[in-house]
C-alpha cells in the first residue's frame, strides 16, 4: 500500500536546495537537524556483516554518515533527492536504491534485515500507518535487530496544542501550520504501540520539535 498523503510529502521540487534547507537551525522545524543524524549513525550499531535499510533515504546525509556493512537499501519516492544521493555516493557498491513509498516497499516483500534507519520521514505518515510500518518492521526484523528513528515529534498530543499555541503567540504561523497539518509523531503513542509488540524502546530529545527513538527486536 501506499501511504495516504505521499504525492503530497515527494519532495523532488525542494530536492535542489534540501541540503542548505536542512542545515537552518534556527528554524524550529531544523534545529537539531545534524545531531538527529549524527545520533542514528553512531547507534545504529552496524557491521561490516550488517543488512540494512534506509526508508526515506532522501539525498543521502544519513547514508553518507553510515558504518560500512554488507548491504545497504536505500528508499525513498522523490527520483530526484535519489539522483543527489546517488552522486554523493558514487562508487558504494553495497548500496542499492529503491524508488518507492515507505509502505510501498515491504508490498514486495523485500529480505529480513539486521537494523533498519529513518529520518524526518515518517512524520508524513498518519498514526495509523506508523502503526503498520512498526508492524511491518517487526515481521522483517531478524532476532536482536534494530531500528532507528529521527524524526519530527511530541511528547503528546496535549504537547501538540500547546505548541501550536505557543508558536501562534510569537508570530511563527510557518511551525504551527506544519505541526497542524503533517502528522508529527506522539512520541507516548508510539512507544505505548511499541512495546506492545514486544520491543525494547529508547527515546531521547535533541529540540523542542525533534526525537530519537530506537527499538529493539529480542533475540
């Protein structure tokens, strides 16, 4: 299946200039941006023996972060973030790309795989496909695998509105409209769903806007 609002969320038109978008931090949406990344890489725990995907893989800032490992896939609709990541990438033999919704991608029933990462993605998802991707995840991932998530989150949906309030009030229509409009993660939601399927989860907080979450297959 395709996820409800991807022809909304392919952003091959800000492909050009997503990597000095991205690097704005005093924009609440980007700040924490490069910590984000920098955190999935450093404790995603992979080996040069690791399978892993990437879904949303964009223009290649978290792939280009990554340990060496056997195998990489690379996802993510926008063809034209994909071209940007392939040329900052050139030479990576282990990766290979996969032009495709997040939830588009287990439709073909792909491999299981030892840790799988995404950033600033999952956020276009609505809860109830979050919940399918989690469950998705749990059948693909193999015994003590792992996945990382960095990503636009609140702590709850109580959090959500006083957010919104709060950027109202200084004149920052641009943040609350996003956060009215995408699908931010409540971060206790998702953790309660989590753990209900049995994981391990971790959560730390980089900003007022963006989250860590790790999971945990058991063995």
């Amino acid at each position: 299946m395709r996820s409800s609002y991807i022809d909304l969320y392919n952003h091959d038109e800000d492909a050009a200039t997503y990597d000095q978008d991205v690097l704005r931090s005093e924009d609440p949406i980007r700040e924490g941006y490069t910590e984000v990344l920098d955190w999935v890489a450093q404790n995603a725990g992979i080996t040069q023996d690791s399978a892993v995907v990437e879904l949303g893989s964009g223009t290649g800032n978290l792939t280009a972060r990554l340990s060496p490992c056997r195998s990489l896939v690379c996802v993510d609709v926008s063809a034209e973030m994909t071209r940007i990541a392939k040329q900052k990438l050139r030479g990576a033999s282990h990766i290979s790309y996969v032009q495709a919704d997040i939830l588009e991608y287990f439709d073909a029933d792909p491999p299981p795989f030892d840790v799988a990462i995404s950033t600033y993605v999952v956020h276009h998802l609505t809860q109830q496909e979050k919940e399918l991707l989690f469950d998705q995840l749990v059948q693909r991932l193999l015994p003590g695998g792992r996945a990382l998530f960095g990503d636009l989150m609140l702590e709850s949906a109580q959090e959500e509105r006083v957010l919104i309030d709060h950027y109202r009030s200084i004149g920052d229509d641009t943040t609350a409209d996003a956060i009215e409009e995408e699908f931010f993660w409540h971060v206790d939601a998702s953790v309660g769903y989590l753990r209900s399927l049995g994981l391990a989860v971790e959560t730390i907080r980089f900003s007022t806007l963006s989250w860590g979450i790790k999971i945990q297959v058991p063995r």
